[in-house]
C-alpha cells in the first residue's frame, strides 16, 4: 500500500489560537487493477482534499495533481489560516481548472471533494466542497450520513426517482460525471457549511473506496477503528479485499477538544456499533448535458448557509501533506 504522501504533516495540529484540535490519517494505494495512480490528496490543516484524475494515458494524473497543488499554493489556505469563504474556494477552484485545462488541452479532469476549516467568532466550522463523485462523509454524535452530493448521471437519475440508490451502485453509467475541474463546461462547486461537533469524523474518499465498500462497512470501520490513520489503513485494505478495481485514495479527519456553548472543551467517546470489471470515472461527453435524467439537480443538506466572511483566528507553521504525481506537468499534444 502506499500511504504516504510526498511530504510529511503533523497529524495532531491545531492552528495557534485554536482550542479544538484535529487529528488525522491518510493514504493511497494504486488499486489491482490500475497500472497508474490518478488520485491526488491534500491533507493539512485547514484543507483536507482528495482530487481524482480522469482521462487516461497519464492525463487524470496530471489533472489531479495540478489540483491539489493550486490548492496547497493558495494564501488562503496557507497552513493553519482558517479563513477561507466559499467563494474563496471556487476562485480557487476555477484557477486550478484554467490550469489543468492548459496543460491537457481541456483533455483530463478531476473531480474534488473535502473540507476545509474555518472559524467564525471563534466557531469552527466545516466547510466541505465538492465537484464531481468524490465523496466527503460526517460521522457526527453517532450519526454516519455523506454531505458531499454527486456529481454524476445516476445522482440525477435518483433525484429524479427514475431509480434508487441500490440501482445507482450498480448501474452501467454510474461512473460518468457531470461536472469536473478542466473538463465539461460545469465547473461550479457546491458548498455546504457544518459546525463542527465534538468527537466528529470526517472521511473524504475517491470513488474506488465507497465504490467497493458500501455504507455500512464504512460506518462499521469509522465508528470503531480509534486513531485516524489506522482507520484510514483497515478501509483501504477492505476496498482491496473487495476487488480494489480503482485508486483508492483516503483522508480521516477527528476533531477534539471542541468548545461548546459554555465555551468549555469537553470530550465524547466514540459510539458504539451493534457488530461488527475494470471501472473508471468519465465525464459526461459535450452535448450530453441533461443526461437520462433530465438537467442538473443536487440536494441541500446544510441548514446554514455559507457566509461571504470568515473570521482569522490565527496561524500555525507546519509541512504541507501533499500526494500527487511528482514529475514536471507536461502539456499534452
């Protein structure tokens, strides 16, 4: 398996300032089937990503990797800063997709999924973002659910209750996407703004991981797996136990010492649990906008909405966790 990325991080950081800490795993591994490694990953605080390449021949490689390094070179994002706004992020974002596109020729995408932190008056917050059918999930006060919404034909055909979700895992165009970075004319993230609680777990994952291992299984290793980076190992071993048909990319994010309303730290144990073909992702060809669904549709599942401003509460020096194709990005012909 390889787990590391190019660059070690602190795994128990906070930002200077900060009351709450956050404690995190990550890895990826090629998958049995892959002969290259398109997942990239960013993971260090406050942004925490993984980006899956698509197209082939080198080309999702690059475009995920030009990704997340446009991430991890953003001021905003800056180790430790926690001010990032939305639209931040989707300025960011449409950079990453002008660069990719020049390297490829508008050839490769990538999908994105994951948070970022930030605070407000002192508030933490996850500010989880997505484009295409990475996926980000929230295991919070016992309750596992995924935030993130895909990106792809089947979500529409859900949403549009021509099929259900059992039918979407299985379907034959469940790994074509309708939106992505550098690729498609649907280039617009969608934001969801959560007040971080005691004892959550973040995990954000490429599809080789959820595309394996259904919710359950996730739930069951989550919620009693402790340390982070352990959980992260027994989920990619299961996917490849599964078969691990495609990269396999994971990040688990723990936040503790979360101030609650009397602004006191308090600690929540873990909950407890009752027991214990080769596929690629694709985006939607040009001129197949609306898909067998119909046009775009997505889900809200935030209550709160994003707001224009953050507040900076600090910031904390550390190594960027950063795994992506090392070479020079070359421009395709």
């Amino acid at each position: 398996m390889n787990s590391q990325p190019a660059s070690p991080a602190d795994p128990d950081a906070n930002a200077a300032g900060s009351a709450f800490q956050l404690s995190y795993g990550y890895g990826t591994d090629r998958g049995l089937r892959r002969e290259l490694n398109e997942d990239s990953f960013i993971a260090s605080d406050p942004v925490f990503a993984v980006a899956d390449g698509m197209g082939g021949h080198e080309a999702g490689e690059i475009a995920s990797g030009v990704c997340v390094r446009t991430l991890g070179s953003s001021p905003v994002l800056a180790a430790g800063v926690r001010s990032a706004s939305a639209a931040d992020l989707q300025e960011c974002l449409l950079k990453a997709d002008a660069s990719i596109r020049e390297a490829t020729g508008g050839r490769a995408g990538t999908t994105l999924s994951g948070v970022v932190v930030v605070e407000q008056m002192g508030v933490p917050y996850w500010l989880v973002m997505n484009i295409g059918d990475s996926r980000t999930y929230r295991l919070s006060q016992g309750d596992f659910a995924q935030v993130s919404v895909d990106h792809s034909e089947v979500q529409e055909l859900v949403d549009s209750g021509d099929i259900t979700a059992e039918q979407a895992a299985v379907h034959p165009r469940r790994h074509v996407v309708t939106r992505a970075l550098g690729t498609g004319d649907e280039t617009e993230a969608d934001f969801w703004l959560l007040p971080i609680q005691e004892g959550d777990r973040i995990m954000v994952c490429s599809d080789g991981l959820n595309g394996e291992l259904g919710d359950d299984h996730l739930f069951r290793i989550l919620s009693t797996v402790a340390h982070p980076q352990d959980a992260v190992d027994a989920l990619i071993q299961a996917a490849l136990r599964s078969g691990g048909r495609d990269n396999v990319t994971v990040i688990v994010v723990d936040a503790k010492n979360v101030l609650n309303d009397a602004g006191i730290a308090t600690t929540a144990p873990r909950p407890e649990t009752e027991s214990e073909v080769e596929e690629d992702t694709l985006p939607r060809a040009l001129g197949d906008r609306n898909g067998p669904g119909g046009g775009r549709r997505w889900k809200a599942v935030t209550s709160h909405p994003t707001p224009d401003t953050s507040v900076v509460t600090g910031s904390a020096s550390s190594v960027r966790a950063l795994w992506c194709c090392s070479a020079p990005i070359p421009r395709l012909p």
